[in-house]
C-alpha cells in the first residue's frame, strides 16, 4: 500500500478555482525527450535565472504546504473550490503516455511514484474557460525523487494557448507554484524524477504529490437595492473576492472580503438617488470582474401633506405635496380619490361628499414607491340645521314647543331680546320655558349646532285666547234707537234680545261703541257681548230697558 501524504485544498485553506495533478510513465528516449522539452522550457520562462525545477523532500506535504501559505507571494489562503470535498487521487498504471493519461478532476489531489527508472507520470487536466493555471507539487520519503513538473499541450505543441508566467518557491516548505495563463482546452501535467539519468534510488516509500488550481476572472457581482438612505452596499461575489464599490472612480468605503460563501456588504456613504453605483469584485491573484451596477433609488418618503379644511359640502380635497407625487385620500382604509400633485406640490383630488366629524388620511407616494405619513383633517360642520318647526304659542304660554336638529340649541328671541335656549333632545324634540307674552308678539326660534351653524328663523305670532272683558252699558230706554257704552279697544259689540241679534259695530281705540237698534219695549233685556280680532267672545253683559 502506498504511504500518502495529505495535500489537500482544505489544509490549504484554499479559495478560488479548481485544481488538478498527474503522473505519468516513460523510458528510455521519451523520458529524455520530455527532459529535453522541460528543461528548454525552464530555461525560456521561469524568472530569476531558474534552470532547473526544485527538490521537495524532508516533511510531509500537509506541513509544507502550511508553511507555504504564509509567503505574500503565494497568498493561497485566497483560492476556492468548486466542491466542498477535495478528492484524493492516486496515480492508474500505465499512464506514461498523452494517450494513456490519468484524468485528473480540477479540484482534486494526485499522489504518485515515480517506478522503475524513467517512469513518467501524464495527467490529464480539461480547463473549463480562459484562466490562470498553477501547478504545485512536492516530493516525499527518503529524499530519492528530484522531483520535475511542467503543464504542456499534447505532443509538447507549443503556442500561444499556454504561457509559462514563471514561478514561486518556498525553500522552507520545498514546495513549488508554477503559473501559467492557459485558453480553455486540454493540457497535461507531466511528472518525472530529474535525477533519472545519473541512478535509480527510488524506494516504495518515495512517492511526490502534486495539484493545479484553476484561476478565472470573478463573475460579475450581485447587488442588491440601494436607496438614498443606505449606509451599506450587499450581495454576492466569489467567495473570498476582494468587493469594492465605487461612484464613477471613486470608491466608496473600504473595499471588503466576500464571505466563505460569497456574500459580501461594504459601508458607504449615503448617496443620492440616482447615482450608479459599480461594485467589482477582486481575486488573490487581482483579476477583476466586469462591475455589478446599480441605480440608487429614492428611499426617503415623501412629507407629510398639507391639507386645506375639507366641510360637509366639500367634493374635492386641496392642499400641498411633494412635487409630482401621487396623493390618495382615504376614509379609514376605504379610498375616496387619488390624483397627481403638480411640479410645484399643489393637488386637488375629487372625493364624494362626507359626513361632518370624519377623519380624511391623505398620502403622497413618490415614483419610487415610499409612501408618506398621512396628512389629516377632520370634515367640518358648514350645513345649518333645518328651520325648526314651532307648535302655537298663545297669551296664556310659559313654554314654547316643537322640533329641531337633535343636539342642537334652540334659541328662542322677541326682537332681538333672547326668552329662552334649550338644547333640542336625541330625537329633536324641545321645550323652553319662557315669560307669557302678550297676544300678537312675533317670537323667532333657531336652532344652533356644534360646529355653530345656525338655522333660519321659524317665526311664530303669539295667539290671543283670553276673551275681552264684559261690555258696560249705558241706559237704555224705549225711545233709545242706539246702545252705547266701552268694551275692549277694537272688538266688534253685538246686542242682542234673547237670541236675536238687534245690531253690532266696532270699538273705537278708546273701547266706545255705539250699536244701532230699533226702540224696544219698557222691561226688554237686551245683552252686549265683545269678541276680539282673535274670536274670543266676552262674557254678556245685561240691561233692562227703561220707560222715557
């Protein structure tokens, strides 16, 4: 059984893209072909005079591989996998070959020996899209495997497709990055011992490790809504990117790492609606995406509308908004008219007649949907009270009746002298008590309510129902042709015998009649009755007539 080491992504701590390693086998002059091709592309490509690949030995890979985080150069802490697990892969004899080459996965871990004496070890690796590729490695055991690596097209093509970028090296950790900008495609990772040509030590105990990681432009950034009021940009970018928000070229804020699963919020100033915000997320090895836009919208809610006094009589309702926002006038939740205030904030919005007392709630709502406070008022009272109807009123009342607005005060009035107020029942009904009022007196009743409306005037003429009193007599006797006398002012006088009715006329203003007769006999009783313009009648008076 083979002894492994542990590379995984993991202990790496690795966050970014996929990775991959191989083995191969070959002998004789294809091993020296393939010495010949590695060496000639080290000597073209790798910075600072490199020509040869390095030895990993003496530790396992999980502590070189520790070690080898730390340097700034390398920064793997910042890669990614696609799968929460990372495959451990060993290397399928004979795969000495391009033809014959293992697959290895990006993302996975490959162990390897190099046995017998000019094996080869080919792995192939498929490159999903335009990238940056690194290969790792590192040898294990008694110290026997120089170890060589490279990444190279089949049948070592060489072109524009692949492109050395040079190396990374940590002597400490004898762990080894190569870098290579590589197009989507097939490549192979080929493994051998670089001290093949001088001996064979290699035990079953040796055995070297290696992986590539796949490197991409980040995706583009989510971003989340932004209105005027945020003081934090969210969303989502590649995990463990570097998020930067920016209006224009300035950069809002301090650029912050996306989380282990790519969400990420950076602090900002409040900005202005409508400003485009961009927000571009940065890998370790500083690609940087296409910039995730988005438009500041307004999030500050209109004020609170002015309202005008709305009445009872009212079929619009006036006042001042926020310039071109939508205002709705409601009842309680039901809605009685809505309509767009004007560029300088005015508005008028039709609504059906309401009840005095109801509470009206206007709303002003913005084009980027904030609501205002409501703005409210109260329907005032401007209809009068019906004129109340009053029952008679004679000479003889102290209290005058009749019906009225329920609630409302009724006011009774001689002239402009007041008799009485009262305040009309539930039902509307009233009685207010007042001084008896002499017959003819013209009384004004109104009625007042709450809001201080008050009515039209009922007017009412105090009736006479007190009858004149008795007529005095002069003396009458059997020559007279005239009965004469006082009675009250303006009441018509009539005399009669028996029922018979022998004439009449009407008072003076000083209450003198004089009625008209024919003689009557010696001890004929004639009475004198006064009635008034009212039709009250008087109690009769009596006169026995005398002899001449």
């Amino acid at each position: 059984m083979m002894k492994k080491g542990i590379l995984s992504l993991a202990t790496l701590g690795l966050l970014a893209s996929p990775f991959s390693f191989t083995t191969a086998h070959a002998e004789g002059n294809y091993y020296n072909l393939l010495k010949k091709k590695s060496e000639s592309h080290v000597e073209k490509l790798l910075p600072k005079g490199a020509k040869e690949f390095h030895t990993f030995n003496g530790l396992n890979l999980k502590s070189h591989l520790t070690s080898f985080t730390n340097k700034p150069s390398i920064n793997l802490s910042n890669y990614t996998t696609l799968d929460n697990e990372i495959e451990e892969l060993d290397e399928q004899e004979v795969n000495d070959d391009f033809d014959v080459a293992n697959d290895l996965p990006i993302g996975a871990n490959m162990y390897g020996q190099l046995l017998p004496l000019y094996d080869v070890d080919i792995y192939k690796i498929v490159v999903p899209t335009d990238g940056k590729i690194t290969l790792g490695g590192s040898a294990f055991g008694s110290e026997n495997i120089l170890l060589a690596m490279g990444i190279y097209q089949k049948d070592f093509v060489e072109d524009n497709k692949l492109i050395d970028l040079g190396y990374d090296y940590d002597e400490d950790s004898d762990l080894e990055q190569q870098y290579y900008q590589a197009k989507a495609g097939t490549y192979y990772v080929v493994a051998w011992d670089d001290d093949n040509d001088e001996y064979d030590d290699n035990t079953e105990d040796d055995y070297y490790g290696v992986y590539t990681l796949l490197n991409v432009v980040p995706s583009k950034p989510t971003v989340n809504k932004v209105d005027s009021n945020d003081l934090v940009v969210t969303g989502k970018a590649e995990a463990g990117s570097t998020v930067t928000v920016k209006n224009g070229s300035t950069v809002l804020g301090t650029p912050t790492k996306a989380t282990y699963n790519g969400t990420y919020s950076v602090k900002i100033p409040v900005q202005k609606e409508g400003v485009t915000l961009s927000v571009y997320a940065k890998d370790f090895v500083g690609n940087t995406s296409v910039a995730g836009t988005t438009k500041v919208v307004d999030g500050i809610a209109p004020a609170k509308p002015t309202v005008n006094k709305v009445d009872n009589n009212d079929v619009v309702v006036t006042g001042k908004a926020e310039a071109n926002s939508t205002v709705t006038v409601k009842n309680g939740s039901t809605v009685l008219g809505s309509a767009k205030a004007t560029s300088t904030g005015t508005y008028s919005v039709k609504i059906p007649v309401q009840k005095a007392g109801v509470t009206l709630s206007v709303y002003a709502k913005d084009a980027a949907g904030n609501t205002s406070v409501a703005g409210t008022t109260k329907v005032v009272d401007v209809i009068a009270p019906a004129k109340p109807t009053v029952n008679r009123v004679d000479n003889n009342d102290v209290v005058v009746t009749g019906k009225a607005e329920a609630g409302s005060t009724v006011a009774i009035k001689r002239g402009t002298t007041t008799l009485a107020t009262v305040k009309a029942t539930t039902t509307g009904t009233f009685s207010a008590k007042i001084a008896v009022q002499a017959a003819g007196t013209k009384l004004t009743v109104t009625a007042k309510d709450a809001a201080g409306n008050t009515s039209v005037a009922t007017t009412v003429t105090v009736v006479d129902v007190i009858p004149p009193g008795k007529p005095t007599i002069n003396k009458v006797d059997d020559n007279d042709l005239k009965v004469t006398g006082k009675a009250e002012k303006g009441s018509v006088v009539t005399v009669k015998k028996g029922t018979t009715v022998l004439g009449s006329a009407t008072t003076n203003s000083s209450g003198v009649y004089s009625v008209s007769i024919k003689a009557q006999k010696k001890g004929t009783v004639i009475s004198v009755t006064a009635k008034d313009k009212a039709g009250n009648t008087s109690a009769a008076a009596t006169y026995t007539v005398v002899k001449h």
